[in-house]
C-alpha cells in the first residue's frame, strides 16, 4: 500500500506540465532584478515541458518584464564566466549593447536527465533548467536587441491557454495566423 501512494504520488507530482507562471511544485520562472533595467530569469522546466517551450516561456518572462519596466528591447545573455565579469565590473549594459546581441542567453537553458525509482519501477526523467541574463533598452538606445512588444504577442497564445489569459493593457487579443512554432520565434529572435 505504501509503494502504491508513493507512485501514486510521484505520478501526480510529474503528470503536470510546468505552466507559465511563478516557481512551483511543477517548476516555473523566477525573476530577480540585479539593477535597473537588468534582471536574472531563472526556469524550471519537469518532464513533461519541451525544451523548445522552456525557451518560448523564458523569452516571454523577459520580454513582459520589459514592457512592464517601460523598455521597449532586450537583449538575453548568459549566466557564464563573461556575464559574471561584466556584473562585477557594472557592464552588463555595455556587454548587451555591444555587437549584435539577442536571445544567445538561450544557451543557459540545459535539458537535464534524472532518474526516479517508485515502486521496483527506475524512470528517466528529461527536463529543462537554466537561468538567463534580461538586460533592457529603451527608445533612445536605437535598436539593440528583440522588441518586446512584439515578442509577447507572438508568444503569450503559444505559451498561455487561452483559458489562463486574462486581459492586460499590455497584451492584445490573438490575431489570426499569429500562431507560430517556437522555432519561427526562436529564429525571428537571432
């Protein structure tokens, strides 16, 4: 009986995709601003989330805190030994406004495998994790990075069922044929 809750209880913990939201028991995102206009993403995807709808839930965490922040671009840079230096020294911005930037923090994002033992039975589990630098532009640094604006509406009919939308001065209806693979998004971001 107690092998039967603990799979019973492994199944309901895993059987739910992570959803587009704050970190949770499924996983989720987490934002921490690091200094104005700069924040750190950070996501935890379980099984049953793709890698390809990690990094459309990660572009769409970045791009509303954009527009929530009053910027208008932003560029993703990874957490690595280059980013960590620029942090150290106050050049986050400079890094991000330096060549031609845009969603390379993506490759923080892993997949990942662990494996479970419930009841005699070992499972494989594949799942997504990482965490990504935001750095924010406005309308006076030119055209630096991935307009936000038009990354949340592309994204949020990808990333949020229709069901969990609620309407924002920020998002606007679906239009039709603005359902898109994240891949397409993905490459429009580069």
């Amino acid at each position: 009986m107690r092998r039967l809750l603990m799979l019973a209880l492994v199944v309901c913990l895993t059987g739910c995709a992570t959803s587009y939201g704050e970190m949770g028991i499924t996983g989720g995102l987490a934002a921490k601003q690091i200094e104005k206009g700069v924040y750190e993403v950070e996501f935890a995807g379980n099984g049953y989330t793709s890698h390809a709808l990690a990094i459309s839930m990660v572009m769409l965490k970045a791009a509303e805190l954009t527009v929530a922040n009053g910027y208008t671009r932003f560029v993703l840079l990874p957490t690595d030994a280059e980013s960590e230096a620029a942090r150290k020294a106050g050049k986050l911005r400079a890094m991000a406004a330096s060549g031609n930037r845009g969603a390379e923090g993506l490759v923080s994002l892993k997949q990942d495998v662990s494996y479970a033992v419930a009841g005699g039975m070992a499972m494989q589990i594949r799942y997504t994790t990482g965490t990504v630098i935001v750095v924010m532009f406005g309308k006076g640094d030119g055209q630096k990075g991935i307009n936000a604006a038009e990354t949340v509406a592309k994204l949020r009919p990808i990333v949020v069922p229709e069901s969990a939308q609620t309407p924002s001065a920020n998002n606007e209806p679906a239009k039709a044929g603005a359902r898109r693979s994240t891949s397409t998004v993905a490459a429009d971001a580069r």
